[in-house]
C-alpha cells in the first residue's frame, strides 16, 4: 500500500498559496511519500494549476486530483489541461475526476445534476478517448457529439481515477476508469463495498485490477487526545451531514462522522489503523494532516510531528 499526503486544501491568496503548495511538496518527495493527493475545493486554488506547479518543482512523487468535477468543463477542454500537465509533470499525474455533489454542481454552479452517474459515463467516453491521443475524438452518446480533431498526446498515459461510492459509480470506475479516489470510506465500507463492486467490475471489462485510493484524517497525539482530535476533525472536515453520497456511503462502514474515520493517537495506533486498510483492500492512503493544539505554534509542532510520522510509515507500508 502507498502512502500520499493530501496538499492544498488550506486556503490562501494566490501568491501565498503557490509556495506553499512548492514548500510542501518539496517536503513530501524528500520525505519518501509516493504520492500528493490536490483536493479541488469549490473556492479555491485550481487542482490541475496546482499539479503543474508541484511538477515543476519535483522529479519523482506521484500527483493527483482528488477530484476535479466532470461538470466544470468539458471533457475535451479537461484532458487538453490534463495532458498539458501531464507533460509539465513528466509523467507523473494521476487524473481523479468525478460527478461532486448537488451543493456544489447545483447550487453553487448553476447546473444540471439530474442523472450524475449518466454523465459521468458519458464524459469519459469523450476523456478517455482524449487522453489516448494524438488523433481526432469522434464520441456520440446520449449528452456529447464529439468530433474534434486533437493533436496532444501523452508524454506516459494519464491513469484517471473517478470519485465513485455507490454501486452504480462503482461499476462505471470498474469499466472505464483506473480506479477510485475515495472520501469517508472506513475499512468496512473499502473491504464489504468498494472492493468488491469495482474489482468485478474491471474484472468482467477485462481491465486491470483497480486502484483504490482511500483520504483519511490523521493526527499523532497522545491516547488521551483522541476525542479532541476526532471533534476537530469534525469541526473543520464534516461534509456528511449536507451530502447524501457521504451519508450513503457511511451506511457501508462503521464510521458514523470524519471523527470515526480519523486516525488519530500514537505511532502504534495510527499504524493499525493503517494496516486495517491495507488488509481492506485500499492500494494507497491519501492521508489529510490534522493537527491540533491551543495556539499557533502549537499547531505547527502537531502538523511537523504527524509529518514525521507518516514519513516513515510510508516505508514501512511500501
């Protein structure tokens, strides 16, 4: 199992938030990690921007979107970026795509998100046939007729990697893409539900088997701060309670909130819980620092010794 770190979800002005993105990266190669996991949040930084950065800055980590939504561009307009970072990157991203949630396509976008799994089969039907360029994209299907000539092609084949927690999404991520990038799955929900369903699913199109990449909160702290941990993670992370694919997804699991999915307490405990996803069936962990502390400096001691940690995780888990 892989071990990655996610960057870029802390909020920031342009300026600020580009050397961060290259102090953090920096850390995360020299520390060993294998992958950075860049979440797209709604208001904030460009994921793919963001990877094209990291790329230029970094010679061997692994980059990938966790997740760029399907409905913000068109798919011909989202594999030329891709590819375009592709090339920036060397080689080196990971394209995690995904239909989101009706708060953010909805509500905040202004568009359709009537039959999300319909057009998240369908737009990559036109992106996988982008990404395996050079040559001209000729795709009808119920919501695209594509046929454009498309002269990119990848500098190494671009893995997507679809967002995907329901049976349906799950068969779609099986049969079309490279795997799935998930968010509050715990081992039950990754053992009983997401292995299963998409690993048949790529069986039965003859793909390999999947990846399945799982995010989750992580805090090295003392056993008797756990609870504290896990109602920070909480306070800065729920996202359950305004999104029915979360809430249908934590009915596969134990965890009843991000606090149960945090892996939080000592070297020995976070490790268990790591290997609990291992013995699951998750082929990375895309590890969302969470530190805690009273003040400022407090906070930045938790994130630095959290980072060691998961540091030498990563060799362990290699």
């Amino acid at each position: 199992m892989r071990i990655g770190v996610m960057i870029g979800a802390e909020r920031g002005d342009a300026a600020r938030k580009a050397s961060r993105l290259i102090d953090d990266i920096k850390w995360a190669e020299s520390a060993g990690l294998d992958t950075a996991w860049i979440p797209q949040v709604p208001s904030d930084f460009d994921a793919l921007t963001a990877a094209a950065i990291m790329g230029a800055n970094t010679d061997r980590i692994e980059l990938g979107t966790a997740v760029v939504p399907l409905q913000a561009q068109h798919p011909i307009a989202l594999a030329r970026q891709a590819l375009s970072v592709q090339g920036a990157a060397r080689g080196r991203l990971a394209l995690g795509v995904g239909p989101s949630h009706h708060w953010i396509i909805r509500d905040m976008l202004g568009l359709p998100y009537d039959k999300p799994a319909g057009y998240t089969r369908d737009c990559l039907d036109v992106l996988n046939a982008a990404l395996r360029g050079p040559g001209p994209v000729d795709v009808e299907n119920d919501t695209f007729t594509v046929h454009n000539p498309f002269d990119l092609g990848p500098v190494e084949p671009v893995p997507v990697l679809l967002a995907a927690l329901g049976p349906v999404m799950l068969r779609i991520a099986g049969e079309q893409a490279d795997g799935t990038v998930l968010w509050m799955a715990d081992e039950r929900a990754v053992g009983d539900h997401v292995v299963p369903r998409i690993g048949k699913a790529a069986q039965e199109a003859g793909r390999p088997a999947p990846r399945v990449v799982a995010g989750i909160p992580v805090c090295l702290c003392a056993p008797s701060e756990v609870d504290a941990a896990r109602e920070r993670a909480n306070r800065i992370l729920g996202e359950a309670e305004i999104s029915p694919n979360y809430q249908r997804l934590l009915e596969n699991g134990d965890a009843r909130d991000v606090g149960d999915l945090c892996a939080a307490g000592d070297e020995d405990m976070i490790a268990e819980r790591f290997r609990r996803f291992r013995d699951a069936g998750a082929t990375d962990l895309s590890v969302r620092l969470l530190p805690i502390g009273a003040d400022r400096d407090a906070l930045i001691a938790s994130k630095r010794r959290t980072r060691e940690m998961i540091a030498a995780l990563a060799t362990e888990f290699r």
